[in-house]
C-alpha cells in the first residue's frame, strides 16, 4: 500500500512539472512555476519514503524509473484524452 502511495506520488510531481511547462497542452494556460516546489517536495517525499525499505542505489532507481516513464507517458495521455 505505501508503495502505491510513493508511486502516485511521483506521477503527481510529474503533472504538476509537466502543468508548469509553457509547452504543455492539458490546459490553455500554464500553471505558475511555484508550483514546481509542490512536485519538488513529492519526489523527496516519495525517495525517503522508498528508502526507508529499500537501499539507496534501489530507491533512487525506482524514483528516477518512474519520473521518466511519466514525463514520456503523460503527454500521449494528453493526445489521446483531448477532444478536438
């Protein structure tokens, strides 16, 4: 359950990234930078939150595997969710 948590915890950090930049398509306008501390914090959250039960080289795999594949995945969700 908690490594569900951490995980969506990541993603978030990833969307709320990806909201912030000013190339992004989900929304007409892009949100304020400001939030990017939001996402900041989620991903340290979600890194101590991995390493509590695992070592840190699996922890840090884990959380960068994760934003990356986010960071690809969410723009095509954006393609395929929009109407247009």
């Amino acid at each position: 359950m908690l490594t569900f948590i951490l995980v969506f915890a990541l993603i978030a950090g990833s969307a709320v990234i990806y909201l912030s930049n000013k190339n992004q398509r989900w929304r007409k306008k892009h949100i304020n930078s400001r939030w990017r501390i939001l996402a900041y914090f989620l991903f340290i959250v979600a890194l101590f939150g991995f390493y509590s039960g695992m070592s840190l080289p699996v922890s840090l795999f884990i959380c960068l595997m994760v934003i990356m594949l986010s960071h690809m995945f969410i723009p095509f969700l954006v393609l395929m969710v929009r109407d247009k």
